[in-house]
C-alpha cells in the first residue's frame, strides 16, 4: 500500500478525491485579473497538463488535478508564494466592485478588500476565518454569512460576525454599523486578536454561540 497523502497548507495544496493529485488556487487578490495574470494561468496550466482550472464560489480560479512533483514549479512558474487557500488561517476575503462601477454600491469594496488582505491575509488562526465585502444590502458577496462580514451602506460599513455558510448556515450577527475604513480595521483587529487569545479550534460563530454575543462584545471591546 502507498502512503496515505494529506493536505500541505505550507504548500497551499489540498489532497484530491483520487488520494493522489492535489489542488491549488493561486491568489487573485478579490478575483480581479488582467490578460497578463490570464495569460500566465493559461501557460502554466498548459505546462503542468492541469486536468480542472475552475472559477470558485471565493472569485479565484482553482487548479485542481495536479501532481505533487508539480507543485512547487507551479508556484515557481506563476511567481507567487504559496498558502492561504487551506488551513487555519485568514482567507483572501471576497468582495463585489463595490461603487467602483456598480450603480448600487454604496462603498469601496476593492480598496477595502485589497487593505484587509494586505493588513490580514494568511495569519495564523485557531481556525478558519472568511471576509466578505458587499458595496450595499445587495449582499452580492454574501457578506451575511462569513465570520466577518461587512456591508456597505450610504453613511459607512456594517459589520456582522459569526456567520458561515456551511451545513449549518447562519447569519452573523451584527457587531457595529457606520464604520469608516479606518474603523473597519481596528475592529477587526481586535476580533481576530481576541480569537487568537481565546486559542479554540472551532470557528468563530460557534465560539460567539458558546460564550454568547454580548460576552462575545464585551470581552473584544473591553465595554
């Protein structure tokens, strides 16, 4: 019998179906793409006889199918680090074009989104953790159901925490509205180091359920 392959977070690579091949999703900062990133994806896909490229729910564009001696050259061969994708960690947040074009939206989702990858994007977790971002009450982005979601609205962002989309669906609750940029970043900041301090392998909806959503507040913003 062969050995039993895993998952390798610190190779962003995800175990297949088949125990053999693996998936990777290259980072695409909010799925915005040019033909020069295209063009590249295409290449090395073509390269590595990539046997799936498929566009996922997060706006990314997902390998899927490839070999475990092709996994480091892959990440050489597109220039990007590898991680992220899998693993306990924060992940690319998501976001719509936000009132960069759309005629609904009220905020900047890309500039907002883009911030919060570079400010948070892959630290260490006790598990998972989603963003969203919506431009408005649209919710395009599915901002209701994700840890963190944020709202755009014409006077500032509402934030909701604790949501997921997985078999148990719920929505987040919401934990502040009226926020300007500035304002996301430190509450976020203060969620995810009150997360880390708790130090809980559960997600974050199951531990603002277990201690409860005003203890949950209380403790994170010290009120």
């Amino acid at each position: 019998m062969g050995v039993k392959k895993e998952n390798m977070p610190e190779k962003g690579a995800a175990v297949q179906k088949d125990m053999k091949t693996y998936a990777i999703i290259p980072y695409i900062p909010g799925g915005l793409v040019d033909p020069t990133t295209l063009r590249k994806l295409a290449d090395v896909a073509e390269k590595y006889q990539v046997k799936i490229i498929k566009m996922n729910s997060e706006h990314r564009i997902g390998f899927y199918g490839i070999k475990e001696e092709d996994i480091d050259n892959i990440w050489d061969d597109l220039g990007m680090e590898p991680g992220g994708f899998i693993g306990k960690c924060v992940r690319a947040a998501k976001f719509c074009t936000g009132n960069t074009s759309c005629k609904k939206g009220y905020q900047n989702t890309v500039e907002m989104g883009l911030r919060i990858d570079e400010t948070f994007h892959k630290m260490k977790t006790p598990h998972k953790v989603k963003i969203s971002l919506s431009g408005c009450t649209s919710c395009c982005a599915e901002s209701a159901v994700r840890d963190i979601g944020l709202i755009g609205t014409p006077k500032g962002w509402r934030m909701l925490v604790g949501g997921t989309c997985g078999i148990q669906t719920k929505k987040g609750e919401l934990i502040a509205k009226n926020l300007s940029d500035d304002e996301v970043i430190d509450y976020i900041t203060k969620i995810l180091d009150y997360y880390k301090e708790k130090g809980i392998e559960t997600r974050m909806g199951r531990l603002i359920q277990r201690i409860g959503f005003e203890n949950f507040t209380k403790e994170v913003f010290g009120e």
